[in-house]
C-alpha cells in the first residue's frame, strides 16, 4: 500500500483506528469457505461448457431477435445498403438510415417484441459510443452519448423490464464504459459518463424483477466535489 | 454439495485433458496479475489463489459501504461470480487486475444501494446503516464505532476514496482507476475525508457526558 505520502497529513491515531475498523470487517469463516468452493465450482461450470457464458458484446441475445430480423430484413428488403447501414455510426452517411430501419422495425414489430428491440436499441447506442471510444474518436462518442440517453428514456417511457439476458449486456456495456471513461481525455468525460448512466438504466430495472439477475450500476450522479 | 456441481466436476474431470491447465506449484508467490492470465487461462488453482488473495479485501469494501453483513456477503458472492464469468475478457496489460476487480464491486455496491433506495442517495443510504447494521458487524469498541457513524456523514465519493484505501487497501493510483479519477484527487478525498472525521469525531468527544 502505497500511503506514505498521505500519513504525513494524516493524524497517525485516526488512521490507525480507520486500519482497525476495516480489519474488523472480516467475512464468516464458513462463508468464506463456502464461497471459495462455489467460486471454483462456478469457474470449472464456466469453463467445462456446463453453464452458458454471457454472450460477447454486440452478439445478438434472443431467437426473438433473430427471427425479428429474418422477417424485417426481408420487409425492408434495403440489401446491401440496408446491412451497410447497420454497422454505421453517428456521423456516418449511412447512420441515419440505420435509425430509420430501427424506427420502421419498432413499428411493424408485434408488442410481444417491442422490448427486445428497444434494449437492442438503448445496445446499439452503447456500442457506438464504445466504438468510437475505442478509435480514440473521443468527442464524437462524447456527442453518440445523447442518443444513448434518449434510447434509455424510450426503454424507460416504455415501462418494459430487462431479462437476464439483457442486464448482463448492460453489466458489460458498463464495465467497458468504465474502462473506456478511465482513459477519456476530460472534454469527452461527461459525455461518455452520461452513456454510463443510459447502461446503468437496464440493470436497476431488471433488479426490480429478479434480483439475482442484477448487473451492475455505474457512478452515475457521483460528480466530484471538487 | 449440489448435483449439478456434482456433475459439473464429474465433466471437468472427464474433460480434463483439453483444459490448458497453468501449474502455478513453480510460482508459489505469484502475484494477483499473473494468477488473473493463469486463471483466464483456465487454471483451477489460480482462480481458487486468486479469491484467497481478494476475498477478504473485497468482503472489508463492501463492507464498509454497505454496513450489513447480509448485504456486504451477497455482494461479495456476486462480485466473484462477476469476476470469474467476466475472467475471460480481462484485458491483460492494460490495468491491474486489482482495479478491474474493484472496479466490479464498487460498481456492485452502487447498483446495490440504487436498488435497495432509488429515491435516496448514496449519503441518505448510509445513515440507515448505522445502529443496527453496524452492530451485526463486530465492532470491537466504542470509537471504532463512532468512526463509522461518521463516515456515514462523509459525501459518497469519500466514502468510496475511504473505503478503497482503508478497506481494500489499494493505493491512491489504484483507488484512482477504480473510481476513474487522478490519483491527486483520490488523495484530495482521502484527506478532506479524513479532516471530516477528526472534525465530527472531536465533536463527539466534546459533547459526551
């Protein structure tokens, strides 16, 4: 631990008595060893192929997502521009046709589907933004963050409660988010945490349906106070 | 023990063979990172080092934010099951392994008390942890007790810049890839915080009987 710098500042007593109070928290014994065994169980389930992994970020979740997209690829019949258009991102040429063919699908679609297509949408949005990151496009992830909150209020308009399935997506979206946010120059900070906020939308509302489905939250409203 | 664990080691073993197994007994003081590629790699005796490593730090943070051992245990379980799901996708080399461990857990425990009180806030979640929370916790005297009132008082990133140095032992720098700050304003906390505690905790003296 590297707090030499800060003891010198510090009353030696009170942080002494900060050490103590942590070191009392201690877990349980037996749920200590109990945990560790369900750790390990859970690492040779994972790796064994005995439980399913969480899909990578980006893979299509549901059957209902692919047979939504069997059916609106061939009612929209755009071909090739169409399939162009879905990997476009915000400043692209083709980005507004990608909206447009996700506006027509949330129309058409049956109500049973209309979830799904607005977590995939709030998940698109989130992808954008972490692509454009990534590329070091930092100020236009920055402006992609608007339309993730404005899909996170749609979702949030919509009443509709995430699945497992989703929450894990969000749970991803934020740990990337975050990792991503570590390295953003400041200017493009508060957007990509106000995209953090859009992600952390989907977990807190699939808590409220299944707790033990829970994605984490981000740090959404902790601005720092200095 | 269950049987589907059961028959989930029943299949490790039979599959045993095709598992890139890392023998750590050659690295008997490995440390966190290189247990977290041995454990990505699919090494059951990393995974099993790397929770003895961080169980009892990560059980302390998320302790110490939530107050109830109850919550502090189930959060402590789905930061590990977090952990070894997301194992995979750890990027080596780009952050400590312990950051992105942390990273986990804090983001837990905020999604925690968003779910437990959507209304309040992090400040306001606090204060109900203190009395009968805190005493499900051992605490070992008085003053010890009075300091975690008083950190209940603290804004809630000190209390995260708190938790994560005194509970889960990390350094400024690492506290600071944790919450995504520079580490100057995690020192910034650290010592606004600690001026907080003296200050309530001298009050407190001085209004006792």
């Amino acid at each position: 631990m590297n707090r030499a710098e800060d003891r010198s500042a510090f009353d030696d007593d009170l942080a002494q008595l900060l050490e103590r109070a942590a070191a009392d928290l201690r877990p349980d014994p037996l749920y200590r060893r109990r945990l560790r065994a369900d750790t390990v169980n859970r690492h040779v389930a994972l790796r064994e192929g005995l439980i399913a992994v969480p899909r990578a970020r980006g893979e299509m979740g549901r059957v209902g997502r692919a047979v939504l997209y069997a059916s609106l690829a061939t009612a929209l019949s755009v071909s090739a521009v169409g399939a162009a258009a879905q990997d476009a991102v915000p400043g692209d040429l083709l980005y507004p046709m990608k909206l447009q063919l996700e506006d027509i699908r949330l129309r058409i679609a049956s109500p049973a589907l209309r979830h799904d297509l607005l977590a995939q949408a709030l998940g698109e949005r989130l992808d954008e933004v972490e692509q454009l990151a990534q590329r070091g496009e930092w100020q236009r992830a920055a402006g992609a963050a608007g339309a993730a909150e404005a899909a996170e209020g749609r979702l949030s308009t919509d009443g509709t409660v995430l699945g497992r399935l989703d929450a894990d997506e969000m749970q991803r979206h934020v740990i990337l988010l975050t990792d991503l946010l570590a390295d953003a120059p400041a200017s493009a900070r508060n957007g990509l945490e106000r995209a953090l906020d859009a992600a952390t939308f989907g977990p807190a509302r699939g808590a409220s349906q299944d707790p033990a489905s829970t994605s984490n939250g981000g740090h959404a409203g902790e601005e720092d106070p200095q | 023990m269950s049987a589907f664990v059961a028959e989930a080691l029943r299949e490790a073993d039979r599959r045993r063979p095709a598992a890139p197994e890392v023998a750590l007994s050659t690295l008997p003081e490995a440390g966190v990172d290189e247990l977290a590629r041995a454990a990505a790699a699919g090494s059951t005796e990393a995974v099993a080092r790397l929770y003895d490593a961080l169980v009892d730090r990560i059980y302390r943070y998320t302790a110490m934010r939530v107050r109830r051992r109850e919550d502090a245990e189930d959060i402590t379980q789905l930061v590990f099951e977090r952990i070894v799901t997301n194992l995979p996708r750890y990027r080596h080399g780009t952050r400590p392994f312990e950051a992105w461990a942390f990273r986990i857990a804090r983001n837990a425990v905020i999604d925690h008390v968003r779910r437990q009180r959507p209304h309040e806030s992090l400040d306001a979640a606090g204060e109900h942890g203190v009395g009968d929370g805190l005493d499900a916790i051992t605490l070992r005297d008085e003053a010890i007790r009075e300091l975690r009132s008083a950190i209940t008082t603290l804004t809630p990133d000190q209390q995260e810049a708190i938790a994560l140095r005194y509970a889960a032992g990390l350094s400024a720098e690492e506290a600071a890839q944790v919450m995504g700050r520079r580490a100057g304003t995690v020192r910034g906390l650290t010592f606004r915080a600690v001026a907080t505690l003296r200050r309530r905790m001298a009050v407190g003296d001085r209004s006792a009987p």
